[in-house]
C-alpha cells in the first residue's frame, strides 16, 4: 500500500514540510527518510515510511515537552 505526502503526513502526525526535509539528502548522514516505493514524482510513501515518521513525530514531541518542563 502507498501514501501521497498529504495523507502521509496526516496519519504520521508529521507536516509535509518535515517529510520533504526528511527526504532530502543533507547533512553529513544523508536523508533520514527514502521513500522506498519512489524517490521521484509523484512521492508515494509505504505504510512502513509512514509508521517511521509517526516515531520519529512521537519522540520529538516528548523531547520538547521533557525540554519546556525542565526550564
């Protein structure tokens, strides 16, 4: 099964701007998420890319709640 970006960041919890960002090779470990099911347009993400971006949203969110009550 395959997702466009809109749907995959509406079940993910991830906004379109992070997955394209996430997409992007840059940096010195490269991109954090390929879409496994096409890297060229249309982007179409799989049921696993988007469960990953549902974790990676989900940690984030603690991290900056952990961060807001430790100041």
């Amino acid at each position: 099964m395959s997702y466009e970006p809109k749907l995959a960041a509406a079940l993910s919890g991830a906004t379109l701007r992070q997955l394209s960002h996430w997409r992007r090779a840059s940096g010195p470990k490269g991109a954090v998420l390929v879409p496994e099911i096409s890297t060229e347009r249309p982007i179409l993400y799989s049921f696993r890319e988007v469960s990953h971006s549902a974790s990676v949203c989900s940690c984030a969110k603690r991290l900056r709640c952990r961060r807001s009550a430790a100041l």
